[in-house]
C-alpha cells in the first residue's frame, strides 16, 4: 500500500522531525484500517487522528496552555488535549476522534478502536529506536489479534514508564486496570 499524502492543517506546529513521526503513525494507520477492511468512515477517522495528534506538539507552551484549558499536566503531555480542543472550536464532532487525540499520551479506558489504534500506533511506528524486532512484529500481528495486541502495548508502556520513574496519570491507570 502506498501511503497516502499528509496533508496537515495549517493550524499545526510541527517541525520535520515531528512531521516524520506524524506521517508514519499516519502511513501504520491507513495500513492497518485497509487490512482490517474498515468502512471508509472508520478508516477517515483513523487517518484523522494518526494527521492531528502531535499536530500541535512543536507549539508554545503559552498556545498549550491557553488550549488545553485548565488542566494541571506536564508540559510533554498537553499537545493532546490541546489539538483536541482545537479541533471541537473548529467543528470536530466525531467523539472518537476527539477523544483518541486528547488521551494518545495518557491512555483512556474508555477508548472505542480508534482511540486504541491510534495508541498502538504511535507505540509501534517504525521510526522508533528501541525494541524494533518486537514492535515490529506487534505492528504485523495486529491485524490478527488487536485487542491482544494492545494489550502489550500498554504493558510495554507500563514498564517504561516505571523503569523511567515517571508519574503514572490517573487516566492511564484506568487504561491499565481496564485490559489486564
């Protein structure tokens, strides 16, 4: 399959690395949506979401800010609800959409497949430099096992975020409580 161009919205702010990035969690998506023969509806979303969910990750932390509302996160993580705010101004109405984009970086137990496969995607993308063998294999095998699949994803992103010492958010504890 050959990706589909990218076409980002001119709000976005983004610099080549991200839109590198951007554009293979985008390619993953649409590869996975025409594997899984998803109507075109569902495959739009997905490629919506891979298109807009770092769309504003290179902005100002003061734009971040003013967006994503009074929320108390870390700086790394308000790119999501930011877009997602951006994109409910704009006349987004797709809550799947909007909710896949809002938590891509936190997780949300109450994702729909959208939410869980642009979750997976950003994880998988084969840009990354750690794990490839089995990122890439987990992006091969999700078409036969998806909720499998996400399952390791999320522990996989577990453990790196304990090794790491990082804060575990609340809705990522959701996340987790939800599929293990």
């Amino acid at each position: 399959m050959t990706p589909r161009p990218l076409d980002m919205p001119d709000w976005a702010k983004v610099g080549e690395k991200r839109l590198a990035h951007i554009t293979r969690v985008t390619a993953l998506l649409d590869r996975w949506a025409e594997q899984l023969h998803l109507d075109a509806d569902e495959a739009q979303a997905w490629h919506d979401v891979g298109r807009y969910h770092d769309a504003l990750r290179d902005a100002p932390e003061e734009e971040l800010r003013a967006l994503a509302g009074p929320l108390e996160l870390p700086l790394e993580v308000l790119h999501g609800p930011a877009a997602a705010n951006h994109l409910l101004a704009l006349g987004e109405t797709r809550d799947s959409v909007l909710n896949a984009v809002r938590y891509h970086t936190l997780g949300h137990a109450q994702w729909d497949r959208t939410g869980r496969a642009l979750y997976m995607a950003d994880f998988l993308e084969p840009g990354r430099n750690f794990q490839r063998a089995d990122r890439a294999f987990l992006a091969d095998h999700l078409v036969h096992d998806f909720n499998g699949v996400f399952r390791q994803v999320v522990r996989k992103r577990l453990e790196w975020t304990l090794r790491e010492g990082k804060a575990l958010f609340p809705e990522f504890v959701g996340l987790w409580n939800s599929v293990r």
